[in-house]
C-alpha cells in the first residue's frame, strides 16, 4: 500500500495511492486520518483504512502537491554505503582510506526534520554555499514505540519506506566538520521525503538471502543519468540500523532513518572524490534533480535560487579571549 500526504484544493489531506505508469490517483483517507495515524494504528489498521478509502471518490496525483508523507518527530541519517564513504575521504585526499571506526557501527547523525520538502517541490540554494549537491538514499519510516530492540522487533517495527534526498551544502559541511561536531548548516535546508510511503510489506518478495532489500536506485541531473546502485550494497539492513538507533534511547511512530547515501554516483562529492575534480559540477539554480527507486517510484525537485548570505543577518566570528583566568572585582 502507498500512503500519501498532499495539498488539494486549499486543503491538507492523507489517502491511499492506486494505479501505475503515470495514472496514479490518490484517495483521501477516512474521517481526516493522517499517514502518521495509520502509521501509530499499524499495518493491519492502515489497511483497512486504505481499503474503505479506495472506494472513495479520487483526484489524479498529478492534480495535487505531494507533501512529506510523515510529519516526522525526528529523522536520523546514516552513513552505510562503504564505496560512497570511500568516495567522500579521497576528497581530501588521493589515498586516504575508509577508518577502522566506521567499519565498527551503523553511524548515524540527527537532521532537521522542518526541513522536510515534498516530491516535487523547489528547492532553494542555501545561504552561502556554492556547492549544493543532492543524496540518494532510501528511509524507514518506524512504526512503533521501543528501546534496545532486538532484530526480530526491529523487523516489525519498521512500517514502511520513501525516497530520501539529503541535499548537501558540500563547502559548509566542510568548514563545519573542521570543528569536530556533525554536519549543522550544511545539511539543515531541506530534505525530500517522499513520493509517498510505501508499506514493508510491498517489498518483502525485493529481500536478497542476507535479508538486504536489492531495490535498483538511480540518479538523474537534468535527464543525464549520474549514479546507479542498488540498495542491498548498503553494509547494514534497515533492521540493523533500527536496533542501534535504539540502543539505551527509545525510537517513536513516525521517526524516519536514512540509509545514508548509496555508491556509484548517489551524490556528486562521491564522484568529485573518486575523480579528482568537480565533475559533474556543483547544482545551481534551474538543475533538476531526479531520485528513483524499484518500487518507491521517483522524487524530481528544481533547484531555484535562494537567498544571499549578504541579504541576511551577520553572524561574526569568534571574539578572541585571554588564556588567562579572571575574577570578577
């Protein structure tokens, strides 16, 4: 089942998403529900739903503003794709290898989730970057309350998945590595989520023998296609990821974890890297980014300009302060 959430007519709404090759039409939801009540009431529940709503009237989904389909309470994005990580640390230099530390845990960091976009919404250029890349990855969306779960919980735990764009300020996220925390302006503009949210069991028949889902994932930049991968090259399941995301903290309905981004062209550093160059360069505004992803469908977001750093409050640097210790008089 496809749960989405969308604007229509002035109005917010939630339904269910039938039909195929371009004449998807979407059907709202009973009694106002939202995607994240289906997701708190459960797979069972949210097919029921989904069933009474298809019998409802429908609007083309062409027709309608497909919004995130969560509105999420947190978002946690990993890194576990090792040739995309390969890729990254050869950025700085030609022979720098992948460290003994990522190889040890699924690694995540905390996004923003207002920074949720839609499918096909604009994407504004963050203030002060002049390097903006996409990220091609998948999200779990969990749908149930837990903590230091095991891999069979974490298994029903997950309800369901969407595309995942992480849209990077590459130069940003650079400087602000320096310091020695995560990735802060760098990475809080935006984020897509989406088409829409597709239940876990739409794609079980996808697992390989090592429990990975081999969804095929492709790259567009302006119809030009720049990376391809499959999913199950990931070096942790979603399953895995959950249980570390749990480990002594608790996990809620609705939060969304990313798999981080996939190899083979899934961003451009990862090629800049790989390359030695910026190649292909940078986004700028008029790019049109295209994800798509074997039985998630495709998110396509325009890049347009946003705006500039000198338009917006100052923030200076550092006020430089004595080593010495003062008193107060």
């Amino acid at each position: 089942m496809r749960l989405a959430r969308y604007e229509h007519d002035g109005r917010e709404l939630s339904g269910v998403v039938l039909g195929d090759d371009g004449d998807e039409r979407v059907h709202a939801l009973p009694g106002g529900a939202s995607v994240l009540d289906l997701v708190v009431a459960g797979l069972p529940a949210a097919r029921d739903a989904g069933d009474e709503a298809a019998r409802e009237p429908s609007v083309p989904v062409a027709d309608v503003r497909l919004l995130p389909p969560v509105t999420a309470p947190s978002v946690r994005d990993f890194v576990t794709f090792e040739e995309h990580v390969e890729g990254m640390v050869r950025g700085g230099s030609p022979d720098a290898q992948v460290g003994a530390a990522w190889y040890e845990a699924p690694t995540f960091y905390f996004t923003n989730p207002h920074g949720l976009v839609g499918a096909h919404d604009d994407v504004p250029v963050p203030p002060g970057t002049s390097q903006l890349d996409f990220e091609l990855e998948v999200a779990c969306v969990v749908g149930r309350a837990g903590r230091d779960l095991s891999l069979p919980q974490a298994r029903e735990a997950v309800f369901g998945y969407a595309l995942f764009n992480d849209w990077s300020a590459r130069d940003l996220q650079r400087r602000e590595m320096a310091v020695g925390l995560g990735p802060c302006k760098g990475k809080d503009s935006a984020t897509t989520l989406g088409p829409w949210l597709v239940t876990a069991d739409e794609l079980e028949h996808l697992r390989d023998g090592e429990g990975f889902l081999a969804l095929e994932l492709v790259a567009q930049v302006n119809g030009e296609e720049v990376g391809r991968d499959l999913l199950s090259n990931a070096s942790w399941t979603f399953e895995e990821m959950l249980v570390y995301a749990s480990r002594g903290t608790w996990v809620r309905p609705g939060d969304v974890l990313g798999s981080g981004t996939c190899g083979n062209g899934g961003c451009l550093a990862e090629l800049w890297g790989h390359r030695g160059r910026q190649d292909p360069p940078p986004l700028v505004p008029g790019d049109v980014v295209r994800l798509s992803a074997e039985g998630l469908g495709a998110v396509e977001n325009r890049v347009v300009a946003g705006p500039a750093l000198s338009d917006l409050p100052a923030v200076g640097p550092a006020r430089r302060r004595s080593r010495e210790r003062h008193r107060r008089a």
